[in-house]
C-alpha cells in the first residue's frame, strides 16, 4: 500500500493530521509529496488506525516485504538460521 492509501484510509491528510496532534495538514501532505511516512511516525500512524478499526501491516509501509512473510498481523518475519 502507498503512503497515499494509508492516508485517504485514516480520513485524508487534515484529518490524519488531528489524529496524530500535528498544527497543520501540511506535516501529512508532506509525506503524500515525498511519498514516504517517516519511519519516526509510523507507530503513530498505527496507534491512529487501530483507534479508526483500520488494520495497517507492515507490508503496509514497506513495499519491498513479500507478503508471505507474514501468516497474520501479528505475525514476524521467518527469522531462517537464527539459533
């Protein structure tokens, strides 16, 4: 999912950004234009969603995991060789 779903499912950028206490939009439409959610803000945006009922997963923010890692939302990466 791009940043520009995850913010148009949160409500869009106003709305996301009085979700997360920011003073203006802008913050969010920021992140719309450079199309990334700084890794700082990221479990905000998921305390933001949980609160919405929205499920957000990792695979979410970070396009280059394969889904199949994941067999739920709870779920960590198969961690292979680790002893």
């Amino acid at each position: 999912m791009k940043v520009k779903k995850i913010v148009q499912k949160l409500g869009g950028p106003s709305k996301l950004s009085r979700k997360l206490k920011h003073n203006n939009p802008t913050t969010v439409s920021g992140w719309l234009n450079r199309k990334i959610i700084p890794a700082s803000q990221i479990e905000n945006v998921l305390k933001a969603a949980r609160e919405e009922n929205i499920i957000l997963k990792a695979t979410d923010f970070f396009s280059f995991l394969p889904e199949e890692l994941y067999s739920n939302d709870n779920a960590e990466p198969d961690d292979k060789g680790a002893a």
